[in-house]
C-alpha cells in the first residue's frame, strides 16, 4: 500500500461518509416537512431552512476530500511523491470528518424532524428548532475543522 492510494482513500471516505450522514438527515427532514406542506404551503421557506440544515456535513466532508486531492497531488499530477505516513495522516484527516459527519448528519436529521414537527404546531416555534437543531452542527464543526488542520499540515510531515 502506498500512500497516493491512501490520500485517494481518504479523500473517498471523507466525502461518502459524511454525504451518507446529510442524505439520511436531509432525506428525513424533507420527508416532514413535505407533510407538513401538504397541508400549509406557506410554511415553504422556513421548511427549507430546517430541511436544509443536515445538509452542511456533506458540504464539510467534500471540502476536505477536496483538499486531500489537491494537497496530496492528485489533481495536479504530482501524486507520486506522498508516504506512507503523509497517506495514513490523510486517511486519519479523512475519518475525523467521515464519521463525525455521518453521525451528525444523521442526528442533526432526527432534531430537525422534531423541530419542522414543533414549528408545524405553531410558528412562534421557528426559532427554538433553529437553535436546537444548529446545536448538532456543532459537533460537525469541531471534526470539519480538527480534518483541516490535519490536512494542512500533512505537507509537513517527512
């Protein structure tokens, strides 16, 4: 195993993982709030914000498989010089974002399902399911940004 095919590992499993973890969350949202377009269409916009939410864990893991390619060389043909140490630091990288990201995404669906059903019984409700839901982005946060220090530095690393 060398470590081009490890960077691409990493860049695989950072964006599948945490794009596994925000359909799943983003798939249950909608599926609320559809019912509850069916039967107040005017409730559009804030149904798509909650439904959009779960949405941000995929973004984050496309971001760092991204700059795994690019770091490591992928994209720009200069692949053939990563190590071994340099491809299990982007695999490392890759699952902090992975498996924060499935996981997030998947309980950040289930609070936005509780909070597009909270809203649906009073409006006034919005607010509170914006912040009970942006708390789980939290998390997703914290492993977007412990991916990207990890693959900033990678270059380093002898």
């Amino acid at each position: 195993m060398n470590g081009i095919f490890l960077a691409i590992l990493g860049a695989s499993l950072a964006t599948a993982l945490a794009g596994i973890g925000s359909a799943k969350g983003v798939g249950s949202a909608a599926q609320t709030a559809m019912g509850v377009l069916s039967e107040d269409a005017s409730m559009f916009g804030k149904m798509l914000v909650l439904t959009l939410l779960p949405g941000t864990q995929g973004l984050y893991g496309f971001i760092v498989g991204f700059l795994i390619l690019v770091n490591s060389g992928v994209l720009n043909g200069a692949a053939s010089n990563v190590t071994l140490i340099q491809g299990l630091a982007y695999v490392g990288a890759s699952l902090a974002i992975g498996l924060g990201g499935l996981f997030s995404g998947i309980a950040q669906g289930k609070a936005a399902v509780s909070g597009i059903a909270m809203s649906a019984k009073d409006d006034k409700n919005f607010s509170k399911a914006m912040v009970s839901i942006t708390l789980v982005e939290i998390y997703a946060l914290l492993s977007f940004i412990v991916s990207l220090l990890v693959v900033i530095q990678v270059p380093n690393l002898g």
